[in-house]
C-alpha cells in the first residue's frame, strides 16, 4: 500500500489524502470513522500530531505533523493496512455481500499470489508538505470546507459537520477527536519549512 513514488521524509506538516478503492463510501457504509479516529490515537502515541482532519464518506484529508522517526510511507502504508481489515470485518458483519466482491475484484495478481484478498484503498496517497504558513493555511480551508462542496452537501457549515476539526477551529471546541492545533506546534518549534 506504499505510494509508488519516493516521498521526501523530512519533518514537517504534511497535507495527506487517502481514498477508498475506486471511490466507494466504505467509511459511510461501515461507520468506520471510530477505526481512523483508533489510528489517529496511534499516531499521536507516536509522536505523529494530526492537526487537522476530515473523514469523508470515501476518502481522508489530514494535515499530520511528522517528526520522521518512521517513514511517511510506513506510517501511512500501516495505517491503511489495519483500517483495511477492520473495514472488512465490518463488511462481513453487515453483511456487504456485493461491496465485498468489487473490493475482491481489485486485487490484482501480484497481490493475489500474496494472500491478500480484498482491496480497500486506491494504492497511492498524497503527501504535501506545508512549506508555507499560507500553503498550510489554504489547506486546512479546503480540508474544513470539503463537506459543504457542491459535490457533497455533508453540511450547511464546516463547523457543523461531525467528522472534522473544522468546530475547534471555528469555535475552540473539540468535535469528535482533539487535535494538535497548527499554532501551538509552530510555536513549539514542530513546522513546516518555514517557521
């Protein structure tokens, strides 16, 4: 589940997104949002700060402090990993007989011949850093406005939409997970390129 090509591994804020495979809204269908909340307390054991999120019925937008004691790629190629078979494990409760079979579907030989059954996600993820305070501004704007593009509708505000840290930063009040606001990290020395 590694991205096919070399990441920079230097410290920083990095703007990752990670979707299902061919788009499909596994985490609506499955309710995993408590399983990348799970992750996210992972990464904070690891000393990997998320900043900001949002959980989207089919993908996952997160600004992620990294501190580069594991690689980008690692990080995230486990991440995905564990998600995955717990999502499974929720489709095979369900039962999602016919999600089931396009996520069987997806596995392509080489992967097959290894044992792995189902594919979960798209191969690849996005990773950015933020080397600008604006660059990470303008992102964690699109990250909170996600849910209220024409394209979704999820909500009629960023700060109303339940999967998002869009309330603490609107409000000051954590939503359903507490995150390491970008500010407090700067100040701690945790930035982007640029201080």
């Amino acid at each position: 589940m590694a991205v096919r090509k070399p990441l920079i591994n230097e410290p920083g804020i990095y703007f990752i997104t990670f979707t299902c495979y061919r788009w499909l809204q596994l985490f609506a269908i499955t309710d995993a949002y408590d399983l990348i909340y799970k992750w996210f307390d992972y990464l904070k054991k690891e000393k990997q700060y998320v900043v900001a999120y949002v959980i989207m019925p089919n993908h996952i937008h997160l600004l992620l402090a990294y501190n580069h004691s594991k690689t980008l790629n690692s990080i995230l190629g486990n991440g995905k990993r564990f998600l995955a078979y717990d999502i499974i494990e929720k489709l095979n409760q369900i039962p999602a007989t016919e999600t089931l079979e396009q996520l069987r579907y997806g596995v392509n030989k080489s992967d097959a011949d290894r044992n792995k059954l189902h594919e979960v996600f798209e191969e690849s993820f996005d990773a950015k850093i933020c080397f600008s305070k604006d660059f990470l501004l303008q992102k964690l704007n699109y990250i909170h406005n996600n849910p209220c593009s024409k394209n979704w509708m999820l909500a009629a505000d960023p700060a109303s939409y339940p999967h998002s840290s869009a309330l603490y930063y609107y409000t000051g009040t954590h939503s359903k997970y507490c995150v390491n606001s970008w500010a407090e990290l700067y100040m701690n020395g945790i930035s982007a390129s640029e201080p």
